[in-house]
C-alpha cells in the first residue's frame, strides 16, 4: 500500500510519467499484494476499484 500512496505524492509530472511507463503501478493495482482473487469483502473490493481509478487518471 505504502508504494501506491507514494504515487499520490509524486508532484513532476514526469515522475508520474516514468512510474507509469515502467508499469510499476499498474502492477501494484492488477494484484493488490499480490492477491489474485482479490478481496473477498466486496466493500474492500469497491473501495480498492475506486482508489485503482483514481490511479488510473495519473
């Protein structure tokens, strides 16, 4: 979680570029910790698809 709060942080944005043309955060958001399926708790699972839309507009 820390790694995806820390794209919340980057202000260049070239910073945010480059973190998402490598695929880092994409990764970290396909398989939040590595989890696949993911959360078994459907309110944990909408809340984690908002968050990962709002990562996706970086």
């Amino acid at each position: 979680m820390g790694a995806v709060c820390l794209a919340f942080e980057l202000e260049l944005p070239a910073s945010r570029k480059a973190l998402g043309d490598r695929g880092y955060l994409q990764a970290l958001l396909r398989e939040p910790f590595g989890l696949s399926p993911h959360f078994e708790s459907e309110l944990t699972q909408y809340r984690w698809n908002a968050i990962c839309d709002v990562m996706g507009e970086m």
